[in-house]
C-alpha cells in the first residue's frame, strides 16, 4: 500500500544550527503538504506543493518537491527555540487520500 | 483550529466498553476526517467522509465505526473490538480537494 517514509524520525540541534527533514513516498503524488505539530498540540498546515520540482520558501523554512514528485524536504535556516515540535509531511494520491509520514521531532538547544 | 471542537480533551475507558468521541465543526467544510495518533506512528487515517450520509473507511478502520447525519458533526464510536484503543485521536475537516487539512485539539483516549 500507499507509504510515506521520513527521516530522521528525531534530531537535535543547538539553536542557530540549521535543520532538515526529508518524506520519501512508494508512489507518485499529486501534491505534498507539510504540516508542524507543537507538543501537546495539533498538527498546523504549514505549505503545500504541487508542482514538479517546486521550491517554496517561509522565512527560514525553505519547501521543495522533487522532480519525479515522490520525495520532499523541509529546511530550517539558522534554528530558533520557536521551532521545537514535530514536522510532518502528507502526501496525497490520486485517489484523493492524504498520507502521513511518520514525522521527526525537532528539539532546539538554547 | 477554531471552529472544530473535540471533545473531551481526556477520557478514560474501562476495557470491553464502547466510547464515542465528538468531533463538530463550524467552519462549513464538506470533507471531515478521523486519525489516530500513536508515538512513532504518524498519523494513520481511521474514517472519512466528503459529504453528509456518506463515509469511507481509511487503512485502519477495523474496531471504529462512524456516522455523519449532519455536516456539522462527525462522531467516532471506539467499539471493544479495537485491540488498542489507547491512542490520540485527531479530527479533522477540509474544504476541498487540495485544500488543508484543519485539525481539532484532539482527544486522549486510555483504555485500561
């Protein structure tokens, strides 16, 4: 079936430091959204993308898409205590259905 | 998100019995949905449902059980046949078919 792999499942890093997490999926997507879930919280959507090969960019957080449009990355410039909280990718199939990835927890050290 | 509400935040169940979660929204989105949340797991899809009187079952459906009478409302009925009921349960809604995915605060079920 239908997996969205990501990696690395937890990461730490000393404030300032930069980040990055990556979501590998089984089959092509239709579109990738990425979505951060504080502790104790709910996932919040942060972006999504659609097209082949698309860079998108928030602040520090850079978005890509991969060219065949099975794998996606997100990438924290410079890492702030504020951006503590699991990141998650979901993917979506043709068949209309969004798929997590298993998520990576960021911890920031001040 | 504001205007989708779970309740309760906490709940607490005895093994063998049934247990509802609430799940009702104001946001007059068409689309809601059912995960479940587990430590290392992701989020994995129990039910959804694209419009009133109409629901689907997601990968791990077995021991839930749904309905959707309203647009407004949609109820997850943990059964006893669950075999590990004890998880975090997220709802949440979408206005259409490319649009995002609005998430509920959730509801910590514990099953002892």
């Amino acid at each position: 079936g239908q997996q969205v792999m990501q990696i690395p499942q937890y990461q730490h890093v000393q404030e300032g430091e930069d980040f990055t997490t990556y979501c590998n999926s089984s089959t092509t997507l239709s579109n990738i959204q990425w979505y951060k879930q504080r502790p104790g919280g709910h996932p919040v959507f942060l972006i999504q993308l659609v097209k082949s090969g698309e860079v998108k960019k928030q602040k520090r957080l850079t978005f890509q898409f991969g060219e065949a449009k099975k794998n996606s990355s997100l990438h924290i410039t410079a890492t702030q205590t504020t951006d503590v909280g699991t990141y998650f990718c979901a993917g979506r199939n043709t068949g209309n259905q969004f798929y997590f990835g298993t998520g990576t927890s960021l911890t920031v050290i001040p | 998100d504001g205007g989708i509400t779970q309740s309760p935040k906490y709940l607490f169940r005895k093994e063998g019995q049934n247990v509802t979660l609430s799940c009702e929204q104001n946001l007059n989105h068409d689309a809601m949905y059912w995960y479940r949340q587990d430590p290392g797991q992701g989020l994995r899809l129990i039910y959804y449902s694209q419009i009133v009187n109409d629901f689907q079952k997601g990968d791990i459906a077995e021991g839930y059980s749904v309905s959707r009478e309203k647009k407004e409302s949609f109820p997850l009925t943990v059964t006893s046949a669950q075999k590990n009921p004890t998880a975090f349960y997220l709802c949440a809604t979408q206005q259409g078919e490319i649009s995002p995915l609005h998430f509920g605060n959730g509801t910590r079920l514990t099953v002892t």
